[in-house]
C-alpha cells in the first residue's frame, strides 16, 4: 500500500545521514538519548530519527488504543482512580514505559521511543479541527497525570529537575523541609491527610502525627512566586512566606498537568498550521484520514482457535445461554431472523460474520441458515440450497474472490446504511427510537432510571460504543465483581468497539466467575 523506498523531496527534510535506533551497527555502544532520559516527557522536541512506515502506523494505533479507552472511562464517569486502574495493563501491554534499570539500554530506549513518536504521530492525527484537538489534549493530559503517579518520587524530581528550562521549579532543601514542616502541616496537612486516605482505598486512618511523618517521608516541596499560583492560595492550601508558596508534591500534579495542556493547545494549532506541508507525501495522508476517521479503527483480532468456540453450533447458537452473551446488534438481528425466517442482505452479512467470528464454522453455518429460513414453510430446501447457500460459503471464503470475510466491527456496523423496514442490521443505539431501546435495555435487566439516563445521553451524543460499553459493564456486574474476587486470571475490561469482543469479554467472564465460585466452594 505504501512505497517502502524512502523518497527524496525537494524542501522536505530527508533524514539519511541520521543514526537510525534499529541499525545494528549501533547497538553495541547506546547510551539514551537527553530525549528519552525520563520516562515523562512534556514532548517539547520533534523527533527527526527514521521509523518504517509499519512502526508509524501500529504505534499509532497502540496509542490510541489507550486514549480510546480514557475517553470511554471520562464518558463512563469514572473517577481518576478508576480510570488509572483501566488504563494500567493497557500501558503494559501496548506503550510499557520500563524504568531504565529494569531493561537493557536497547530495549529501554525503544519504548520511549515508540511513546514519543507515537504522540507526534497522533498530534498529526488530531490537530484538524477544534473538537479533535479538545479531545485529543484531555486524553493526553489524563494520560500524563496517570504516568506521573506511576513515577517513583525521585523520578519525579529527576523529571520537574530536567524541565527546569520551562517551569522555573526549584526545590528546598531537607533541611529547610524539617524546619518548615509545622508550618506546611499547618497549610497543607488536611488536605494531603485526605489525599493519602483516598490512595489507600480509605484503609488508613490517620492523627495529626502520623500525617506529619508521611508528609515528612512522602513531600518533597517546591518554593514558587505566588502569582505562579494564585488559585492554592486564594484557596488557602499552601503555605506563603515572603511572595513564595511551598508546594508539595501531592499537589505539584495539577500544575504539571495545566503546564503539559497549554503546551500541547498551543503547538497543536501550530501543527494544524504546517499540515498542508505534510499533502505532499501520498504514503502518510491516507495513514493519517483513516486514523482520525473514527476511534475505533483500531481492530479487534477475532481469535477463531480460541478454545471457548468448541461448544458453538447449529442448535447452541439459539441457545438462550449462548445468545445471553450477544450484544444488543446480533440479539436484534437473530430474534428477528428466528421469528420472521427471513433476513435481508445486510441483515445476512451483519450476522453471518459475527456467528462465523464465534466460532460457528462453515456446515455448522449452513445448517443454521437452513433450518432458519426453511422452518416455517415459507421456503423449500432446494430454494435455500439455489439462493443462499453461496452467500453463506462467500461469508466463509470459499466462494467468488473467496475472500475470509472478517466480523464487522462498530465502525463499520455504523458506516452501512440505517435499515429501513423490514431490516435489522445497523447499530439499535443509533437506529432503535428511545421508546424501543428503553424497552430493550429494561428487557436486559437495566431498570434503575439514573443508569437509563446516563445510556441514553451518550446516545444523545453519538457515542454509540460507549453506550454499549456502559450497558456490558451493567449486565455484567455480578460476574466483573466475583470474577476479581477470584483466583481466575482478571479479564480487562476494554472498551466496545466491536460486537465479537462484547461476546468474547461475556463469555470470559463466566468462566471466570464460574472458575472463582469453584474454587470458594473448594
Ligand atoms: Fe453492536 Fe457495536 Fe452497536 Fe454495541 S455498539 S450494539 S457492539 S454495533
């Protein structure tokens, strides 16, 4: 799809001579770039080393992926705590920033790498309009807070220190620290007494001494002209002296993060400025569309040799325990399918690729849509065998371009045409009228009127997936909640972006409940 050979272009800056981090010739004698010297960056340097268009486009998508899923937690309302324990294991597994003594030199500057062009990338991405740049910013700035708390507190010091070119920060010494420290318990002590209450699941309890000795163990202060912080001390939490506030680190974050959010505001207008540059490359603007097109063009992987397909067949299919871990799309779909006997193309793609992708193999398939379309005498076999048989080998690949049709995910689900009537395809949280969907969702058990409210706002919004998102975690809360209680393996809870991951995450879940229930009775 793109040239894999570089292209000279007059007026474009062409990296050759530049050192490349995969060459081997390097490898021996690293030492990490000042650009990756901290874990946390406020991005302030363009990067100018050579990626492969590969790396350009997945670390792209492996950070969005995280940032898809801030913005689910945001619209979800989820507290901060929450959303860092959401979007914890999705660090690890696509943008893992290891402290530099855990890796080797190698592998340790990839991964900031992969993070710092990944941002770029993204700013590219997301710089076009006002709206995508707001969203772009709060999930940016979310991502840093939560990256700041996971710093050990040297390296947050190490990190403010490397800065000191733009936030002017100094640090007191121990010394000043001990002598000053009634005075900041007097100032700050209730505030960060709260704070600690709240990092500990509210386990702790604390008087006024231990609160100090924490203080003592936890703060390291930072001395700033007021004006540089007039809201803490219009609101009186920091303590003044002489036209200074002594901040402490509990409460350095909230600075740092408006610091990193005007940053990114400014140079993103600056970069929606130069992007017309970027039009005469014909590799990246297809690249960069497709991504800012929807959220969630970041695929699910259906995994068809997962072992949970073996029980899906013909007659399981309709099994009220199976069709239990449908989403609202293929429940709507199939229901009418069994009672009408009949669907639409759409309808027939939709729903065929989604069986196919649980793991309803070919015969099984045909012998499902056989029995469906004949069963009320409306059609003979011999009309099924002429009329649909191909459609449903074509599903499968063995027919025409004999193409593996993958299961839609929501993107493309909400990219056909609305059905009109007598068709079932589409998305209900888009196409159902708000009667029709409250029924629907009261029908899966979601009674209380607050959560109803709260699912039919991100419809009033557009946000489909995210409604969808909302109606899983409801469904699903006995099982999330005894699921984590077990010894069973904690399954992560994504995102929806596609109806094969809602079953996927359904049934896992189960097992593992089930498997925790087990081992309780044991
Ligand atoms: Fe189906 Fe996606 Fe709509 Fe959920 S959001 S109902 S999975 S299309």
């Amino acid at each position: 799809m793109f040239r894999q050979v570089k292209r000279k272009t007059a007026g474009r800056k062409n990296f050759e001579d530049k050192p490349s981090i995969n060459s081997s010739s390097e490898t021996s004698e690293f030492s990490i770039p000042k650009l990756f010297t901290s874990r946390l960056s406020f991005y302030d340097l363009p990067p100018n080393q050579e990626i492969t268009l590969e790396e350009f486009e997945q670390w792209a998508i492996d950070r969005l992926k995280i940032l898809i899923e801030i913005e689910s937690c945001v619209a979800r309302s989820k507290t901060p705590k929450d959303v860092e324990l959401s979007i914890k294991p999705l660090l690890l597994k696509y943008l893992p920033l290891s402290p530099a003594v855990n890796l080797d030199e190698k592998s340790v500057i990839k991964e900031r790498m992969k993070d710092y062009y990944s941002h770029f990338i993204l700013r590219l991405v997301f710089c076009r309009s006002e709206e995508l740049r707001s969203k772009f910013i709060k999930n940016e700035t979310i991502l840093f807070r939560v990256r700041y708390n996971l710093l050990q507190p040297k390296e947050q010091q190490e990190f403010v220190e490397l800065n000191s070119y733009k936030l002017s920060w100094k640090y007191i010494s121990p010394k000043e620290k001990n002598e000053l420290i009634d005075k900041f318990f007097a100032a700050s002590g209730n505030i960060l007494k709260q704070q600690y209450i709240a990092d500990s699941g509210d386990t702790l309890t604390l008087n006024n001494e231990q609160t100090k000795q924490m203080m003592i163990q936890k703060e390291n202060f930072i001395k700033l002209p007021f004006e540089k912080i007039t809201q803490l001390v219009s609101s009186r939490s920091i303590y003044l002296q002489d036209g200074f506030g002594y901040l402490p680190t509990s409460l350095q974050l909230k600075l740092l993060a408006t610091e990193f959010q005007n940053n990114l505001n400014q140079i993103l207008i600056k970069t929606f400025q130069a992007i017309p540059r970027l039009e005469e490359d014909d590799r990246l603007l297809p690249l960069l569309n497709n991504l800012s097109r929807n959220f969630s063009s970041c695929q699910y992987e259906v995994d068809l040799d997962n072992e949970l397909t073996s029980d899906i067949n013909a007659l399981s299919v309709t099994s009220k325990q199976i069709m239990s871990h449908y989403p609202l799309c293929a429940s709507h779909l199939q229901k009418n399918l069994m009672t009408s006997s009949h669907l639409k193309y759409l309808g027939r793609q939709q729903l065929g690729i989604f069986l196919k992708g649980i793991g309803l193999n070919v015969d099984e398939a045909i012998k499902f849509w056989s029995q469906q379309f004949t069963k009320n005498g409306n059609m003979s076999q011999e009309t099924f065998n002429k009329q649909y048989k191909y459609n449903v080998r074509h599903q499968y690949g063995l027919e025409g371009a004999r193409i593996n049709y993958k299961p839609w995910d929501c993107a493309t689900i909400l990219s056909k045409p609305k059905p009109s009537s007598k068709e079932y395809h589409g998305c209900p949280y888009r196409d159902f009228s708000q009667t029709q969907l409250t029924q629907s969702l009261e029908e899966m058990g979601i009674k209380n009127q607050q959560d109803l409210n709260s699912i039919m706002d991100n419809v009033g919004n557009q946000d489909y997936t995210i409604a969808c998102t909302r109606v899983f975690e409801l469904t699903h809360q006995k099982e999330i909640m005894s699921a984590h209680k077990g010894t069973g393996p904690i399954i992560q809870q994504e995102h929806i972006s596609h109806p094969n991951l809602y079953f996927d995450r359904s049934r896992q879940l189960e097992r593992s409940a089930s498997a925790s229930a087990d081992s309780n009775k044991s």
